[in-house]
C-alpha cells in the first residue's frame, strides 16, 4: 500500500526567515507529485506538479519554489516567509497516466508566519 | 476569477434525503471533474470523478451529473446519513495535464 509523508507536522515560523517542508510517497514508483495550500477559510489551491525527478510546475506564483530531488520526495521551500504565507500545506500523488487521475493527499502541514 | 465556483457554502440535509452540491465553472478546456469530501483536521480524500464524454457516472449512493453546456456539475447523494456531514469540495481541470483547481466547499449537514 502506498503511505504519503510530511513534514513537520506543524510549525511557527518569523516573517523573513527560510522554510523547508517536505514530503514523501513510500509503496508507489514514478508519481506524479502536487503541493497544494490552503490559507485559513480559503481555497485549495494547487501551487506546483511534478511528473518526474529534477521536472516542477509551477501553477501559482507564491514567492515559493518547489524541487523534487528524488522520485519519492518533494520539497517545497522559500528563503524569506511572508505573513501570507499561513496556512495549510497538503502533498498529494497520482499515478503517472498522462493525464488527470485521482490524487491522494497526505496529512497537511499547518504553518503558522508570524 | 474563481474558476470553479461554489456558490453554496453550507447545506442541511434531512437523514434518508437527497444531498445535491452543485459546482459551476468557468474553463471550456475543463475535461476532467471530481468530488472530493474532507472532514476537519483531515485531508481531502476523492469521492467520484468523471471525464466530459459522460454525463452521468453512478457509484452506490453518489451520483455526479455533468452539464458541459451549461458548465456545472453536481453531487447527489441518495439516503444521506449524518455521517455524510463533512465539506465537499468540486474539482476540475484539464484532460491533458495535472493541473487541478478546487472550490471553495460546501459544509453538508446532514441532521437526524
């Protein structure tokens, strides 16, 4: 079965400083990879896709960058938080068809910029 | 713009009625549509999707509806139980690629 991983779970963080969140897929070989975010009463909305290693998308522009230095990992990060940066961040994998497929999202990580 | 709207933020369901959540959209080049439900603290999980050369896909008691003209598709969901009370979320994109975008939800409450 495939498990989907992030972290940290949580955290709080200062406006200016750097911010590393990451995530991994165990159980599945050669996913499509998705950040999404969600400020606090807002819109899910997906940030950056990746359909292999070293290859993102990015969807919507954030001041946020996004690699994937592994096939099983993504790793989304920026030098300098902003406040609006809050809120929530989801991973998510698909299988790799080509197209739209269903997506499995990960448990979320909740940032707090302050 | 939102481009994928839903226009109802709560819903109140009778148990054993019919829970209808409806999502519009804006994108022509959508080909792809899907529900997703989500209860608090918990992440999204797919309930049923279907691609624009359907109408109508059926799953136990979730039906979705696709009206390509009309750009909307709904959610029903027969026999609703309290159980069924949690947000929905409608989401589409494009066929071709991985690009998806949500709505905003709808928090259905199914009451006893």
């Amino acid at each position: 079965a495939q498990t989907i991983h992030q972290w940290p779970v949580a955290e709080i963080k200062a406006v200016g400083s750097p911010l590393s969140l990451g995530c991994t897929i165990k159980g599945k070989s050669s996913p499509n990879l998705y950040w999404y975010w969600q400020a606090t009463g807002g819109t899910l909305q997906q940030l950056f896709y990746s359909i292999t290693v070293g290859q993102v998308e990015s969807v919507v522009q954030l001041n946020l960058s996004a690699s994937r230095p592994k096939d099983d990992q993504f790793i989304l990060s920026t030098e300098k938080l902003l406040l609006s940066h809050s809120g929530f961040y989801l991973c998510a994998w698909s299988r790799r068809t080509g197209g739209q497929d269903t997506q499995y999202f990960g448990p979320g990580t909740r940032l707090l910029v302050l | 713009g939102q481009q994928v709207k839903q226009s109802s933020p709560s819903l109140t369901v009778q148990e054993g009625g019919i829970s209808i959540l409806n999502c519009d959209y804006e994108n022509d080049m959508f080909d792809y549509f899907a529900w997703y439900k989500k209860y608090p603290d918990n992440s999204p999980t797919l309930l049923i999707s279907v691609r624009s050369n359907v109408d109508k896909r059926e799953d136990g008691r979730l039906t979705v509806f696709l009206n390509k003209s009309g750009k909307h598709f709904s959610l029903h969901i027969t026999a609703s139980q309290p159980e069924d009370t949690a947000v929905y979320l409608c989401a589409a994109g494009p066929g071709g690629n991985n690009k998806l975008t949500f709505g905003q939800g709808t928090v259905l409450s199914v009451i006893p």
